[in-house]
C-alpha cells in the first residue's frame, strides 16, 4: 500500500494508469478500480482521470459499480429503501459478471449501465465499451469488500486505488450533495451523518487492502 497526499499530482496518477492500459492484450483488458467512502471524490477522480487519459490517446472507459442499484420498486419490495446505497442494495452478482465480461475483449461493444441522480435510478445500456478499449476504470464504495459477494471484486481488479480525504471535508462535501439534489440542510446532514456514514465504515475498514491511498482536499 503506496500512499500519496495529494491528488493534485494527477500527472503521477496518469501516467500508473497509462501503464496499466499498456498492460492489456489483445484477448484481455486491464481494469483500474478507484474507491473510498461516499463523498470521497471517486467520480471527481475519475472523471479527470479518464478525461487526461482520452487526450492522450489513451483507449479508455468509465463504468461505474453505482450502475448496479437496485431499482427502487426492488428496495420497497426487500424493506431497504431507508438504507440505499448499502452494500446489499446492489446487484454484485451483475456487477462482477460485467468485469469479467469487460476484462475479456469482445469483437463488438458490451454496454454498462449507469446510476442517475437526477431519477435516482440505474439506466441499462448506457455506457458503451468498445473493442478497442485497453483500459476500463471502475469505480465505486465497495470494491476492496471481503464479503457478500464482493470479495470477487478484487481479483478481477488489475489495481485499486482508495481515496482517504480529511472527514470534515467529505462530510461537507457529501452533504452538499443530498442538498443539490433537493434535501433541506437538516435532512442532508440527517442522511450524510446517518446511512451514509454507516456505508463509509464499511468502506474505510477496507483501505488496507489497496493497491495506492490517496489524500484530497
């Protein structure tokens, strides 16, 4: 477990992440998984990431673990609405099916859902990976989980990197978050400091199992 402080070095993330897609063949793909506590800045990192690496001719695709929410009719039948975004309010078994597929090059594209925030619910078929893509980066709460099915997560994972920023910040961060999409200030820090802080947890029980630890404002 390599630490590094501050995300600003994206140059350094880059270039580890260029490598990696270096490494995938012509029957494999490399895959790169980011993960940290809600509101640790997984899509932020991912998308400037992802944004660097298309500039410089990269072959690379976003396919994120929230794409595998339950639907909310789904979490109303299984009595977990007040607890979405727990690690068993997803799909993992159609989670970990997706890696393999993706890991395995294919003649013709394999489309990844994704989560909607606006709807707050996954939309299939949204993401295309295209054959000719070397590198997918994943991201998600739960990919260094040991248990529940997601400790198949990892080995499909060429690395993992586990985003550890100041708490204080991520907790501001996050309710800021639940306030854009339309929770009062009480109810957002109702959800940050309760469910949501159940999730983070379980999250950063696991950083000791990635591969690189980053800081972040």
């Amino acid at each position: 477990m390599a630490p590094l402080d501050d995300l600003d070095d994206l140059d350094a993330l880059v270039e580890r992440a260029t490598k990696a897609a270096a490494a995938a063949t012509g029957v494999q793909r490399s895959v790169l998984g980011i993960t940290g506590a809600p509101g640790s800045g997984k899509s932020t990192l991912t998308e400037a990431l992802v944004s660097r690496l298309l500039a410089d001719g990269v072959r690379v695709a976003p396919v994120g673990m929230d794409g595998f929410h339950l639907a909310q009719r789904e979490l109303e039948r299984l009595g977990r609405t007040a607890r979405k975004g727990a690690a068993d309010t997803f799909d993992v078994d159609g989670y970990v099916t997706l890696l393999a597929r993706l890991r395995a090059r294919a003649d013709h594209p394999v489309y990844a859902p994704e989560f909607r925030r606006d709807l707050e619910e996954p939309v299939g078929s949204a993401v295309p990976v295209l054959p000719e893509t070397d590198l997918v980066v994943t991201e998600g709460n739960y990919l260094l989980v040991d248990d529940g099915g997601w400790e198949r997560v990892r080995p499909l994972l060429d690395e993992c990197w586990f985003i550890a920023p100041d708490e204080d910040v991520r907790h501001e961060r996050l309710a800021e978050r639940h306030r854009r999409h339309g929770r009062t200030p009480d109810a957002a820090w109702e959800r940050t400091m309760g469910s949501d802080e159940t999730n983070a947890l379980l999250s950063n029980s696991t950083q000791s199992r990635a591969d690189l630890v980053l800081g972040a404002r």
